[in-house]
C-alpha cells in the first residue's frame, strides 16, 4: 500500500547574522545552508497494517507524512501510496488517503461540524445514500450523539478531535495518515480516539501510519514502528523486538501485605526503581526474573504483582543516546 525508497527532501535556508549591516549584504549576495529533512529513508507498508512512525522533534516525521500526502515534493526518490505517486494528487490518489493532525483543525469554527460534514461529502462526491450509512456509522462508533449539531466553538477540544475523525473518514479512505491525532486530549478521551482508530482499521481495512509522542498511543496502536532521526531510518520492525534489543530488562512491582526485610537486591541482578510502605518496583534482566519472582514469592508479603516492559519513552530515549554517542 506505501512504498518508499531512497526519499530525499533538502531545505536550501537563508542564513544572516542579526543588524542591519547584514540585512542590506544579503540583498545582494544571499548564503544558504542545506537542511537534509529527510535523508534516504526506504520503507514498504501493507494493506491494513497499523504502524507507528517515531523518532525526536526535528527527526523528518511531518516532512516525509507531507510527502506521502502529497503536500510536498520531495527533492529525489520514489514513493508510491496506494499504487499512485502522490505529488501528482491524482482524483483517485486524494479519495483514498486522509491526513489527519492534532494541532489542525477543518471544521468551520462558527458552524456546526455536521455543516463541515455536508461540505466534505460534495467535496468527495460521496453518494447521499452511502453518506448517511457513513456518517451514521461514525457517529455511533465516536459517541458523537447531537454533538455534530452544536456550534464548533461550544466543543470542547476532545469533542473537536472527534468530529474531526468523522470529517475526514466519511469518504473511507484506505490510508490514513495521523500526525499527533491525541495531542491536547485528557486519558479518557486519548483512549477513546485510540479505539475508534483500532475499530476502524479492522472494520475497514485501512492502513494506518501513526506518529505520536504520546507512546501510550503507540504501544496500543502500532505493533510494528518505524523510527527515524536526522532524516535517516534507524529502525523497522516489531515494536516488541524493539524493546527487547534496547532494554532486554523488566518492571517488576511487588505489592505488600506487611513490611519489606532488608534485601539484598543486587544478588539477583536486579536494582530498586521506586519504593514506599506498599509497593516495591525493581528493574531485573530478564534472564533473571524468573529467580527473582520465585524467591520473593516464597520470602516476601507479596499480596500482588505486576511484571512490565520499560517505559518506551526510556527505551527510545536509549536508542537515540547510543547513536549520538557513536557519532552516526
């Protein structure tokens, strides 16, 4: 469904120091830089696959999902997305993909959103017939009730992002590409977003390609990633296999019945995360977990316990230390 090899998009910026002596030089004679966006970066997804696209601020994510959109030319390399190049925006290419932001909004802010709703569906000359399953379906799967009927200003901003969701799948495209989709948005609504974007891909089909600096997101949505930084792909494959190769540890809190006995945790190569009257978290390889858990079973007031991965967060943040280390 995407295919991308060897994407390039380089910046030519207009570099000045501050004052007016300088401003009047660069008149006539103007020094650039070159800002490599996005670097060489290939990369295949198949239909219906939800994948998350990671990497820091700066890394290319928004450039290359502008790309893959269409938005953007890119300076050398081949994409295809949905067997179309989407520089072209062919009518076609545009009814199949949607991209979907945080940070954007589409609706008309004076408006009620079921006005924006009637706008996309000329838009897309989406049959009226097929436009009230559609939209019918939307609204009963995001819970918008008489929501879509209320002036856009009176939303609050989780109730915007819903109706946004609706505006921009009443055509069903078959990609779909979300750049930061639960930005601003409480837990409560964060995972009700998240489990629209799960219904609808298994309902429909669709790809998904998903950047997010909310991990909750990514952990719940995209059980394979794509992880970038300064342009360049440093990583593709299982989320799981991610974590496994960065942080082979695990998260072990151990809740308590009565005191926690001295103990010596380094015996079981394991080193204490948090810890208060009731609970105990410890950071243990995970070669080791099962002695650990065995022995505190049998020794300790263990009335409960949970046993986690590291946060993603730690684990991308690792992941980008050892390469700024080695220098790549």
């Amino acid at each position: 469904m995407l295919s991308v090899r060897n994407l390039v998009k380089h910046y030519r910026v207009h570099r000045r120091r501050p004052g007016l002596l300088p401003a009047l030089a660069s008149v006539f004679r103007r020094r650039y830089t070159v800002v490599r966006a996005v670097d060489g970066i290939s990369f295949e997804i198949g239909a219906g696959e939800r994948v998350g696209f990671l990497g820091p601020n700066g890394a290319g994510k928004t450039t290359t999902l502008k790309m893959l959109a269409g938005l953007l030319h890119p300076t050398s390399g081949e994409i295809s997305v949905a067997g179309h190049v989407p520089f072209r925006r062919e009518r076609d290419f545009l009814r199949s993909i949607m991209l979907v932001t945080g940070q954007k909004q589409q609706l008309l802010w004076d408006l009620p959103p079921a006005e924006t709703f009637e706008l996309n569906r000329a838009v897309y000359e989406i049959p009226r017939d097929e436009y009230r399953r559609t939209l019918a379906e939307l609204v009963d799967l995001l819970d918008l009730g008489d929501l879509i009927h209320k002036p856009t200003r009176q939303l609050s901003l989780g109730e915007r992002m819903k109706c946004e969701l609706a505006a921009a799948l009443l055509h069903r495209p078959r990609v779909l590409f979300l750049d930061e989709p639960t930005i601003g948005l409480d837990v409560t609504m964060q995972a009700a977003v998240r489990d629209f974007i799960r219904e609808y891909n298994e309902r429909h089909g669709a790809t998904v390609l998903l950047t997010s600096h909310y991990m909750d997101d990514v952990a719940a949505l995209a059980p394979r990633v794509i992880v970038i930084d300064r342009g360049r792909l440093i990583y593709d494959g299982s989320l799981e296999n991610l974590v496994r190769q960065i942080r082979p540890d695990k998260r072990v809190t151990f809740r308590l019945e009565g005191p926690l006995p001295p103990v010596e945790w380094a015996r079981f190569g394991a080193s204490v995360v948090a810890q208060d009257e009731a609970r105990i978290q410890l950071q243990v390889h995970g070669g080791r977990l099962r002695e650990l858990v065995s022995w505190a079973l049998g020794q300790l007031p263990v009335a409960d316990l949970v046993v986690e991965d590291p946060p993603l967060e730690e684990v991308l943040s690792e992941l980008f230390a050892r390469r700024h280390e080695e220098g790549e």
